[in-house]
C-alpha cells in the first residue's frame, strides 16, 4: 500500500493502471509526474495548494493524549525484532506520500517528482532539493539508495517487497534511477514511490555511548528522522512523547498544509483496557477508539458525556474491510487438512457471538476483499474463469461449482446441523471421537488446539469457542502473553492458531506474495503466517502483479479470493464500516474528512476556545 499519512510503517499498496498528472515537461525528455494513480487520474493537479480535506489554516499547538494496548521495547521502526513504539512512522518521510481520501494515489512528498517509460521497465525521482533531516543534513540520492539497501537486508517484509527492484542508481545531484527485473509490471513505480527514506550517515554512524549503531536491533535511542514529529521523552514499555518539528522541512508543502497540527502526541501504554478507559472518562486521556461492540453499546453514560464534554461519534469509513480471523498455522499437522479447517469454521457460531456478545453491530467477514468490486460473488464467468482454468487441477473443485458461504445460524437447530456437518469432515479427514469422548486421529493422538493472543479482551469470545470445541473431544486452550512474547511466537510461528488481520487495498499486488506466497512461507517474520504453500495461489499472485489493466486486476484477484476461501486456511471474523471515536472537546475537525480514516492526529488541530472551557469542566 502506499504509504499513507498516518502513524505506522509504510504498508503496501499497489499498482495497476497507472495515470499521473504532469509537473514537468520539456523536449524530448519524459514527463515528470508529480502524483501516481493506480486507477484513474489523480483529484489533485499539479499546481494543487492543498488537500480539499484538510483545513489549510489550522492552528498549530496543544497536545492529544491517546492510549495504546500492550508494551513496547524499541525505537527502531523498521527491524523485524522487538515491539516498536506507536507513532514512530511520524518520524520518517517516504518518496512519496498518498491522500487517505483517494484510495491507490501518491504525491511526491521527499520526491518533487518520478518519471518511468513506457514498459515501467524503471522509474526515476527527482529528489527536493530543500528535503532535510531533522539535524539539517540534505536527503540525497545516496540516502535513497542506503535505505532500500538496509531494508531489504534487516526485514524480510522489504525484502519481498522490494524484490523487483534489481538496481539503484544515481543519475544527477538529486535524482535515482530504480531498475526493475522485468517489464509490465505497473506498480512498480509506485511501490518504490513508498520507500521510506533514513540517514546514511546516521545509520553508519556511533550512538552517544560509542557502540556502531544496527539497523537490525532493538533500541531505545530516538532515531534521526525526516517527518514531522521526532521523539521527545520515552518511558521504555509505558509512555512515548513526540513533538512536532517546528521547521520541519515539508511543512509547506501543498501535501502537508494543514495536517500534523499537534504540538505534542503523547502514547500512554497499557496492559489493560479498563484503567485506561477510566483515565479517558476522567480527562486523563482525550481520545479513546472504541474497539468493543459491546462497551460501545454500554459504558458511554458517563457524566462527562451527558455534560457534552466529550463527543461520541461513529464516523464511515470507506476502505475494504480487512480480513480478521483465526488463522490456522499450516505447519502445524493437525491442521493440514482442509476438512478439519472447514470443520473448525463450522463450529464458530458467530450470530451467538453477535447477539451475545456485539450487541449485533458486526457483519461477518466472507472475503479477503470485503467490501469492494475485488469480492468474489456467485461463480466465476467471463475472465475470472478463464484465470481459473488456468490452475484448474490445483485448486478445489468447488471453486467452479459453489458459492463459497460461511456458516449460517439464524433458525433454532441450525448450529445442530452445522455440528454435525463438522463431525462428518473431521471423520473423512481421519479423526474420530471415541469411547472416551476424546477426538483422535488412527495414531490415537488428540485433536489439540491452543489460541495465543496478547490481550485479554478476546478471552471473552474465544471461551466460549473452546466449550464448542471441547464438546468435540477437542483439547482446546486460550494462552495470554505481553506483547514481546507474542510477537517473537508469531515471528518464529511457534503457534496453533492466532488472531490475524490482513488489510487490503482497491489495488492489491506485490503484497499479495507476503501474505500467501509460497516463497513467504518459511521465512520467519513474514506476513505469511499461515504457512501457506499453494502453486494455484502463487500463479494467481503472478497474475494481479502483472495485470495489464483494471479489468484483469479485479478478475484475477476474485479469483485468489475464490480460491483462498475454498482452501478454508482460516475462520473468518466480522468488521464494522465506521471508526467509533469518543473525543473530549477541544479539538477541531475539518468541514470534510478523509473518505477513509477519521485521522485525529493528521487533520485535527487543538482549539483553544474550546479547550477553555472543557478543560475547566474536568478539572484541568
């Protein structure tokens, strides 16, 4: 994904018919394009003074205390090792920067502007002069080129993602030159366009206590960035403090007025929901992003609310619904069958959940790309099922016959019959229950389950998952770790099953290796936690990469979605088309938003009037 405005690392997003605007053209020399689409023309021309959801003239000042679940060990954004700190993709800037209300564009934000031939064989930027680090070092193409160097060596995430790129070069005082390893390949441009940009001399360089900084450790040294914030105060594991740049160097950019408008971001951690929750209603925090169908429902009737002191609102969001799940680790035997994984679906009652427990605010997730044209819908025709055909002995024979559908419980004895569905799969695929009502496979081992999250808010509806289970004959357990625990599990996939949430875009492409190919599979650290190891899928992938136009993206990708959900690699959860956010009231909102994001700590500004008399109302 192109690497939006936002407070995390640079995600992936991708490219398929690319359309730009001119910002530069002279004779016989390319257009230098100043944005990137990956489908249609970009809102913005190049003469563009601001983004159309922003307030130009916002103020800057105040601060917007928040909370963040769990712990955090470093400092370092961009290693694979350790639990990064909130916020620190604040500190750096990439080539190129996207708007959050037009889904698959990038502005030049490091790079004034990026040319590429026709075959998107290569693709040059043309670096700001004026671009700075946070010590007033100049960005330079050397820089540039250390960045996707060390990227793809520390982490495994850039080093698939940033495979095609075969070559990086400077070609002027200010310019870069990426060669990519084949040609048609349409996003290329704008996946380099995301490359975040860090100080060589930084990076080669000592810390204050002599030691040669690696860009492969944890740390707990603020880095030097380029953004614009930089860190201020750490607690290591319970709080980090940023604070604007004051000459930040973008400041004035047409892609940058009116947003990052906080003097200060403070991140308060902590290990449990509830005394962070009773620190908002008091004034101790100022926003709070409400995950929980059921609080959202019950526990906003405090004073301070019922004053108008603080604000409660559910603002739409238009994105495509990530895919939330338990995702089963393939490497694990007991769950190498996909009749087992099928079965496993079949016994999660989500409309109980629903009821019992997200008050029915939820829908069920039944696609890798909920929510946009990218969704698989009724059977293939047309080029869908010419794609199809082409791994036609690969994948399951249902992918031509049936709608895939989850399971559903809406009449009484439905669950029933879905019970036995379950039974019936786990004895073709060689498990039975026993005299002693155990579920065992013909070696006489127990079906065993074990669920590893790091909160404890999903106890409450996996417990009740786990008594299904159990009556099955089925070993099953909840496991809670920190944060730290978690993640190295994950990366060393040391696990049964765990709660997994893979985003989307309108534009799916490299990244879809990461999240399924089979080359990802082994690597620890991938986004391939799964272990997924399928020919048909990695064809598939090919396919999008390698779209020729709009119309084979969208069929190619409805078939990758067609043949993930038949492989049933994991139980789908729900999703919620709104961000539910309670504020109190000091801040200031933009007349519109981005389609896609409320985005406090982007587009919002603190408003001292407001603040005044908020602020006397809680006591502050």
């Amino acid at each position: 994904m192109v690497r939006a405005l936002s407070i995390t690392t640079v995600l992936p997003l991708t490219l398929i018919v690319l359309a730009a605007a001119p910002t530069i053209v002279r004779a016989q020399e390319a257009v230098c394009h100043h944005a990137l689409s990956l489908v249609g023309t970009p809102k913005m021309p190049a003469d563009f003074k601001h983004f159309d959801w922003v307030n130009a003239d916002a103020p800057k000042g105040g601060t917007i205390r928040q909370f963040v679940d769990g712990t955090f060990d470093t400092l370092n954004p961009f290693s694979d090792k350790g639990v990064k700190a909130a916020g620190l993709g604040l500190v750096v800037d990439s080539l190129m920067a996207s708007s959050p209300d037009e889904p698959s564009v990038a502005y030049g934000l490091i790079a004034e502007c990026v040319t590429y031939p026709d075959d998107f064989s290569s693709a040059t930027f043309k670096l700001r002069p004026e671009a700075r680090f946070h010590d007033g070092k100049p960005i330079t193409p050397d820089d540039v080129i250390f960045s996707l160097d060390q990227l793809n060596k520390i982490n495994p995430f850039y080093g698939y993602y940033y495979k095609n790129v075969t070559k990086a070069e400077k070609v002027g005082d200010h310019k870069v030159k990426f060669t990519f390893d084949s040609t048609g390949n349409r996003e290329l441009p704008l996946i380099v366009g995301e490359l975040s940009v860090i100080p060589k001399h930084y990076w080669e360089g000592k810390s204050a206590n002599g030691a040669v900084r690696d860009l492969d450790a944890t740390t707990v040294e603020p880095p030097l960035g380029n953004g614009a914030y930089k860190v201020k105060t750490v607690e290591t594991s319970r709080k980090i403090v940023y604070e604007r740049v004051g000459d930040y160097w973008a400041k004035d950019l047409p892609v940058m007025r009116g947003q990052y408008n906080f003097d200060t971001l403070d991140f308060t951690y902590y290990r449990d929901r509830t005394p962070a929750f009773e620190d908002f209603k008091t004034g101790r925090l100022d926003i709070w992003v409400e995950n929980q169908a059921g609080a959202w429902a019950t526990q906003y009737d405090f004073d301070a609310l019922k004053k108008g002191l603080v604000k409660k609102e559910a603002i739409p969001v238009q994105r495509v619904a990530p895919m939330q799940a338990f995702a089963f680790n393939l490497r694990r035997k007991q769950f190498q069958d996909p009749r087992v994984r099928q079965a496993f679906n079949l016994l999660f009652n989500f409309e109980e959940a629903n009821k019992k427990l997200f008050y029915d605010l939820y829908v069920r997730v039944g696609s890798y790309f909920e929510n946009s044209e990218l969704q698989s819908k009724g059977l293939p025709e047309g080029l869908e099922l010419e794609i199809l055909n082409t791994v036609k002995d690969q994948i399951p024979a249902e992918v031509f016959t049936t709608e895939w559908k989850n399971p559903v419980n809406k009449e009484q004895g439905d669950f029933r019959k879905q019970q036995q569905a379950a039974m019936k799969l786990f004895n073709a695929a060689g498990w039975k229950l026993g005299p002693d009502r155990q579920l065992k496979n013909d070696a006489g081992e127990q079906m065993v389950v074990e669920f590893l999250i790091d909160s404890d808010t999903f106890q409450r509806i996996i417990l009740p998952y786990v008594k299904e289970l159990e009556v099955f004959g089925i070993k099953a357990s909840v496991r809670v770790v920190d944060s730290a625990q978690y993640k190295q599990r994950e990366d060393k996939r040391d696990f049964d099953v765990i709660v997994d949430n893979f985003a989307q875009s309108i534009s799916p492409g490299n990244e879809q290796r990461q999240f399924w190919g089979s080359d990802a599979a082994d690597k620890d650290g991938s986004r391939n936690t799964m272990g997924i190891k399928n020919p048909a899928i990695d064809k598939l992938i090919d396919r999008i990469v390698f779209a020729k136009d709009r119309a084979e993206l969208v069929a190619a990708t409805k078939a990758l979605d067609r043949v993930l959900l038949w492989n049933h690699y994991l139980v789908p959860h729900w999703h919620y088309p709104y961000e539910r956010l309670a504020f109190w009231d000091v801040f200031g909102l933009p007349a519109k938003l981005p389609s896609q994001t409320s985005a406090p700590m982007q587009v919002w500004w603190y408003d001292a009037e407001k603040a005044k008399v908020t602020n006397a109302g809680r006591g502050q």
